[in-house]
C-alpha cells in the first residue's frame, strides 16, 4: 500500500484543490486560537498543515502531536491566506487542510533540539541519527551522493571498469600505522585494512584492464585533525600505457565536469601547475591556499653577513632558509598580537617571530620599529624593504632556521594571517603541484624517506643521479589541490623491477627485505608490466570543500571523533575474553599514571 502521493517538497500551486496523502515528521506545531497548525517536513521539504476543530476526533489527535512525532496525513491544497505566505520554501502559497491524521510513531523528548547550533559536536554524533534529520546535513549527503555519481558517469563514459580490491591484506610500510586484524585460522598472524589499494591497483594493469577505477574505503591508524578520518572514502585510478599528462588532462577535466555537475561552478581551463619548489619558495607549503594574496620571499642573501647568528645561520647553511612575509597593512596589529602568532609558530618548531613595522619608508631604519633593526646593516634593511615591496603602515615577519622549520611556520602563518585579516577570497582556486622530490631527508633517523610512496617512478632526467645525489632526484609525482587542501595525489609508477630496487635500496631495503614484503609486487613487474600511472582522492575532502564545510565529518554520515572513537555505538570496545583466547591474543595494557 502507498503511503503517500506526494513528498513534502513536491505541494506547491499547482496541487492546489487536489487531495493528497503525506508521511514525514512533525518539524513544528502551533496552536492558534483553536486552529493547529503543522509544519510537516520529509527529506524533500516542508508544507504546513491545518488541522481546525470541525472534526472533534482528528483535532484531538492533533493536540497530542509534538516534534519529531512520525505522522500520516490527509488532507486538501489550499492558498495560504493573504499575508501569510513564506517565500523561502517551495510550499509557501499553499497549505493543506487535515482531512485525515494518523500517528505512524510517538517521539519523546529530544536530546537537543533541531535547530539549536550550540549543541557540542560529541552530542550530535551521540545521537548522529537525529542530527541527520537536520535540512543542511540531509543537503551535504545530497551533494556527496551527486559528487560520486558524476565521478562514476565521467569514468564509466571514459572506459574505466569498476574493480573491488581486498579489504583484509598485508601490512605495508605506506606512511601511516596499519590497522590490524587477527587470524583465528593462523594462530599469531595477522591482515591489515589498506591505506589504499596501492599495490593491488598495479598489479590489476599487470592483469591487463588497463583502466580502473573504485569508490573504496581506506583506513589509517594516524593522529587525526579536521580532515583526517581513520576510515576514509577515496576514488583511486590507475591506467596503463599512460604518463603523467594523460592522467592529469583526465582528472583535470573530470573535475571540471564535476564542480559543474554538482555545485555548478566552473573550473578553470587549463589549470594553473607549480612546481614543488615554487610552491615551497612561494608559499611554504606544497598544498598552498592561491585564495590567499601572501607569499615568502627569500632574503637570506641580504643578511648572510649581518652580526645576528639568528639569521646568518641559517642564511650560510644548505639546509637553512631565511625568508620574509610581507604583511600589508599590518603595521596596526598590537604586540599582544604579534606575540600570540610567536607563540603559533612554535607549535611548527619555530624559536621566535622576528618582525619589522613600517611606519614610514622613506625615512629608511629611522621610519621602522622593531627589535632586531640594530642588528641589520643599512644595506640590508633597505635591500629588504625592496624585495618585499613593503609601504608605509605594513608588517614584515621573518623566519629563520632550517628550509623545513621556515616552510612550515611561515606557510602555516600566511593561512593564519589570511583568516585572521579577513585576506581570503571567496571561491574556488585550484592547482596542480608536480617535479615533487623523490626523497625526503630524515635528519634524525639519518635516511632518505618516499616523499610519496616508494613505487612513484623517479624523473628521467634524473634518474643517473638516483645513487650518487638522492636528494636531488624528482618523482613524476602530481597533486591536485583546492583552497589549501590537498585532494589528490598520483604519480606514474615504476614498472620496471630492477629500476624498483634501485629505488628501495634508497630508502634502506634490501633485496631480501623488499621481497619478503612486496614480493608479489616485484614477481608480477616481471612478467611483462606495462607502463602505468594514477591517483586517488579524498572523497570526503572534496564534499568538505563543496558543502563550504570546515570538517569532513560534517559530510560523512558516521564518522568518529578527533579521539579515533564513535560515540553514537561506543567503539572501539573491550572484547570476551573467550573470543581473545580463540584468536591467540592476550591484551596487556600501557601501565597507569601515578597521578599521585
């Protein structure tokens, strides 16, 4: 039996004089001098009903309705009367006369109302169920769903064929902590979830399907953050016979037609593309904001030679990067300012926030104010002012320390200060970042790292310098990035498993390390790999950045906390003991503080 002939959303002007039957939940109810009125909302919209006291018995049952009640109604179209209409929703001329009401379901009282925007983020995801009624969040699951339908229209019309990959696996050195799963059938042993379908993507284009894609779940047992899930959705994509541009032309235009197709925005045509070493020089980070007008600009040439070791220092070290950001019009901002943004760059390893104030330029040291100008030479000062382009009323900050230090603090700075001085352009800028390097170099642990992963294929001009200067080799890596978020990454892969080792001899695996962990990988390369390129991206980070949200929870229908739990089901929980014992695992916990 149907339920209803329309939704909530569907009742406008012309049903009027129809009869109608609609489902959905009581949003609101008012009495109004012995007339009730409903607002009846369903995942379309929202109309009002009328219920007046000619029938004794219906009005009765109406008295007892109250918010979130699940409810049947009957009733006829009518026009709303003058002066009464609603312009904001689809319904607003018209409303429906009760002719029939059925209580489908009782609710009691809620936990947080609806429509309260006080309520604490860890008490929505309690009761997630109820949140999810709200009309924004509903609109967010709408967007996502039409974000992974273009994306599958797009690739299915390109010839990608949709291939499920293993979600129990084995563990892989990816960057992140695995999550792992015991094996009652192999007492002591152990699969993990994937940080990605990676290696199994590869080894599809060693099969021959030469184009695949999957909307899939990955998992990473890492610190979390805002756009960080332990459970993440991505789309991962992987080609055959393919090299950087042909991927990148694909993506590029994928996500042209899919920022018309779901938020009707258009993306540039072509997209700009930076180097990682002009988005590191320029920026400070290799996912820069482009809506934000700040950029670092070097002067460690202009005080190489100045009597302050703490710029000097790292002015003549070859790790060490002195660069400046020009701040117009901040020369206004207080001390107690400056100070809380010393004390933010230190959270990025930085010692201190050298600054100068320009209070008049022209004057040269006499017209700044600041408390490192006694240990700058004239010729230094006045070569900074210049290359800044700093005016009259403008701030400079300085970084000094090692390039990884300066490129985190002053990159993480400029976003701050593009927030906090209301600097930030309203739209969408996106990038592609390419020439990564190949390797990152760990000072503490001494070792080179994948800056990517470690089946990212090195640059062919620079592939002769693979073993002699590492440091220096660039990957055919690619990023796409959007407001400062990176949301995906590929690379074209090694497909050759001699170039392969030269690569993990690199990072400190040798040959029987590499085939004890990736030997399936290094057989396959050997039976006629094609050449192959791809990437992944984040599917919740797109919908984030759509939906014009600041977390990827709020489009996410379940997620967990930044403490990696779930609230609404209690997980992760203790388990039986008895089902410990048939895995073979015995759980001995970290000891207690002594809060003593």
């Amino acid at each position: 039996m149907q339920m209803r002939t329309h939704t909530c959303g569907q009742v406008d002007t012309g049903s009027l004089g129809e009869e109608v039957e609609l489902v959905g939940w009581v949003n609101r109810r008012r009495d109004h001098g012995g007339v009730i009125f409903v607002d009846l909302r369903d995942r379309d919209g929202l109309v009002q009903v009328v219920f007046d006291p000619d029938d004794p018995a219906m009005f009765a049952v109406a008295e007892t309705l109250r918010n979130e009640f699940v409810i049947q109604v009957r009733g006829r179209v009518r026009r709303r009367p003058e002066g009464t209409d609603n312009p904001n929703i689809r319904s607003g001329e018209i409303e429906v006369l009760g002719l029939a009401l059925t209580v489908l379901n009782r609710a009691e009282p809620l936990p947080f109302q609806l429509d309260d925007e006080r309520v604490g983020e860890e008490h929505r995801l309690r009761y997630r169920y109820l949140d999810l009624r709200r009309p924004e969040m509903l609109e967010r699951l709408r967007l996502r769903h039409r974000v992974t339908s273009a994306m599958r229209r797009y690739l299915d019309d390109a010839d990608f064929i949709d291939v499920e990959t293993p979600v129990l696996t084995k563990a892989t050195p990816e960057g992140a902590r695995d999550y792992l799963v015991p094996s009652r059938t192999h007492p002591g042993e152990f699969f993990a979830l994937p940080q990605s379908p990676q290696l199994f993507k590869q080894l599809l284009m060693v099969s021959g399907i030469e184009r695949y894609y999957q909307i899939v779940k990955c998992f990473r047992d890492e610190d979390l953050r805002a756009d960080r899930q332990p459970e993440f959705t991505q789309l991962d994509l992987e080609m055959s016979f393919a090299d950087e541009e042909t991927v990148m032309d694909l993506i590029e235009d994928m996500m042209r037609h899919l920022f018309i197709e779901a938020v009707e925005v258009a993306l540039p045509d072509p997209l700009p593309r930076l180097t990682w070493h002009e988005a590191m020089r320029r920026f400070g980070s290799d996912k820069p904001d482009l809506r934000i007008p700040l950029e670092l600009v070097d002067v460690a040439d202009l005080v190489k030679d100045v009597d302050f070791k703490v710029f000097s220092g790292p002015a003549n070290d070859p790790r060490g990067r002195v660069a400046a950001l020009h701040v117009p019009q901040g020369g206004k901002m207080p001390r107690s300012q400056i100070d809380d943004y010393t004390k933010y760059v230190s959270i990025f390893g930085a010692r201190g926030l050298a600054y100068i104030k320009v209070n008049d330029a022209a004057k040269g040291r006499e017209g700044l104010q600041s408390p490192i100008l006694k240990f700058l030479t004239d010729e230094a000062i006045a070569g900074i002012l210049e290359r800044t382009g700093a005016a009259d009323g403008d701030l400079i900050f300085f970084g000094a320390d090692k390039a990884k230090v300066v490129n985190e603090a002053l990159g993480a700075l400029r976003v701050r200060l593009g927030h906090d001085l209301d600097m930030v352009e309203h739209s969408f800028k996106a990038l592609w970042v390419v020439d990564f390097p190949m390797f990152e170099y760990d000072e503490k642990d001494g070792r080179n790292y994948a800056l990517h992963h470690p089946f990212t294929a090195p640059h062919p001009e620079d592939v002769e310098r693979l073993e002699s200067d590492p440091e220096s080799v660039r990957s055919r890596a690619y990023d796409f990035v959007l407001n400062g978020f990176e949301l995906g990454g590929g690379s074209v892969r090694i497909h050759d498993p001699d170039m392969q080792q030269r690569v993990f001899t690199q990072l400190g695996i040798d040959k029987t390390e590499a085939q004890e962990k990736f030997g399936f990988l290094l057989d396959a390369l050997k039976y006629g790999a094609p050449p192959m390129a791809g990437v992944a991206f984040g599917l919740d980070r797109v919908a984030m950045l759509m939906s014009g949200s600041s977390s990827i929870r709020d489009v996410i229908a379940f997620p967990k906390t930044q403490s990696a739990a779930c609230p609404l089901t209690d997980a992760p929980g203790e388990i039986d003991p008895a089902a410990l014992r048939e895995l073979s695992i015995r759980v001995r916990l970290p000891p207690k503080e002594d809060k003593g």
